[in-house]
C-alpha cells in the first residue's frame, strides 16, 4: 500500500504541473475564442452579411478555433501531436478534393456577402445574363430577368467573370444612335432630337446633352445623342427618345435609311 501511494504521489508531483497548466489553457482557450466569436459577430452585423449565412461563418470559425485549441493541450499532456495534424491534414485534402466545386462556390458566395460587390434589388450583368438580384445565397445568385425568368448562377462563375452593377450609381448616361440618309440636312436633324429629348421629363436638365456625327456609314449619316438621367429612368428615356425621334423625322421628312442595293444593268 506505501509503494502504491509513493507511487501516485511521485504520478501527481511529475504530471501536476502539465495537468495544472493544460486546465488553465484549456479554461482560457475557451474564453478567448467566445471573445473572439464574439467580434466576429460584430463584423459580420457591420458588414450586414446575409443573417442567414452568419451561423454558418461562426460555426467554422469556432470549431477550427477549438480543434487548434485541443491540439495545443494535448501537446501539453505529451501527446504527438504531429500525426492528428496529419490525419487533420489529409481529411480536409479528401474532403475538399470530394467537394472541390461546391467548396469553390462557397468561398465565392462568402466573398460576395462580405465584399458585396451587388445586393439584393440591383440591376447587374452577370456571365452575359441582365436582370434584378433576387437573392445572394451561399452557393448561388438568383437574378430575376426583365422577362420574368429565374436565373441560378453558381458563385464560382460569378466571381471568375466580370460582374457588371448598373444602377450603384445614381446617374447614368444613355447612348443613342439615330440614322439619316446621305441626302437630309444633319443640323436639322440633329435640332429634332435635341428638341425630342428636351420633351422627355426624366432628362437630367443639369447635364449637358452630347449630339454629333459619330460615323459616316455605307448607307447612312450616324448621328449620336448622349443624355444623362437618374438609373432607374434609363430605359423610359431610351425607348421615349426611340419612338419619337422616328415620328419627328417622319413630320420633318427625314428618312432613316436601311441597306439596300442598286443594280444598273447594262443593254
């Protein structure tokens, strides 16, 4: 019985201290990574990341803190702890070649909620498809058409291409262009859109309206027009200025050409 308390007292004075000190690091540990969560949670409301991804986010975060924590307090114990970093090591290789797509679209979509190169209710291009962003999800952005079709695009093609946001900007310049025939006076013409466009009532008045010859054409003068008006006015102004332009030209008796071939055929 004297050999066996000997024993264990020899146990507790040698292995003590690395218990003692494992405790404290583990007690510690914990209170760090709840204060770090903590302003993660805080970063993630300042940045107004998608409430629905934010457990997601805090759950990586204090998991791969806590897995490094256990770690270090194995280590303390004696452990090797070279072989879980490796067995940690080749799980996330298996999993992540397993899942290398849907991991590429979830990094994306982490980086568009927290980037937030577009939100919810912009008008964007995206991989050559127009419409409104109905929704940004983890791994896809759901854009709604002009025609009324729902789009899903993988996060992964969004980010690997060029993302086009047209209304961020308050303002935005609308480009036209108008032909006439070779034979039709360009300042009348030129009079008449600058007349068409005056009568349109979401034209930025402030801003200069741009009117010139942009290209002389094989059948046709072409004259440009450049107005500004508000983002969300952009297409009531083009479609206006389209329709009238060709009614005031009609009552002016300016043509617009289309392209045509004359045959002179010799006797």
């Amino acid at each position: 019985m004297e050999k066996w308390l000997e024993k264990i007292t020899e146990l507790a004075i040698n292995y003590a201290p690395d218990v003692l000190l494992a405790i404290i690091t583990l007690v510690v540990g914990l209170w760090v990574i709840s204060g770090i969560t903590r302003l993660f949670q805080k970063f993630l409301d300042k940045r107004e990341v998608d409430p629905t991804v934010q457990p997601v986010l805090k759950t990586l975060v204090s998991w791969g803190l806590k897995v490094l924590l256990f770690i270090s307090v194995a280590g303390i114990f004696g452990v090797e702890t070279t072989s879980f970093v490796a067995a940690i090591g080749a799980l996330a290789f298996a999993v992540g070649m397993a899942l290398q797509g849907s991991l590429g679209h979830f990094a994306s979509g982490i980086l568009l909620l927290v980037l937030k190169p577009y939100k919810t209710g912009d008008v964007v291009e995206i991989a050559g498809v127009t419409g409104v962003v109905h929704s940004i999800q983890v791994f896809n952005t759901l854009i709604t058409t002009f025609d009324n079709q729902r789009v899903v695009i993988p996060n992964g093609v969004v980010t690997s291409g060029i993302i086009k946001n047209i209304n961020t900007l308050e303002d935005r310049r609308i480009d036209m262009v108008f032909g006439i025939s070779y034979e039709d006076d360009i300042d009348k013409a030129k009079e008449i859109i600058r007349q068409t466009i005056s009568e349109c009532e979401h034209i930025l008045p402030e801003k200069p309206v741009q009117i010139f010859v942009s290209s002389l054409g094989d059948s046709s003068v072409n004259i440009a027009a450049r107005p500004w008006s508000k983002a969300e006015h952009y297409w009531d102004i083009y479609w206006f200025c389209q329709e009238n332009v060709k009614k005031n030209f009609d009552k002016s008796g300016i043509s617009i050409p289309y392209p045509q071939m004359d045959v002179h055929l010799d006797k």
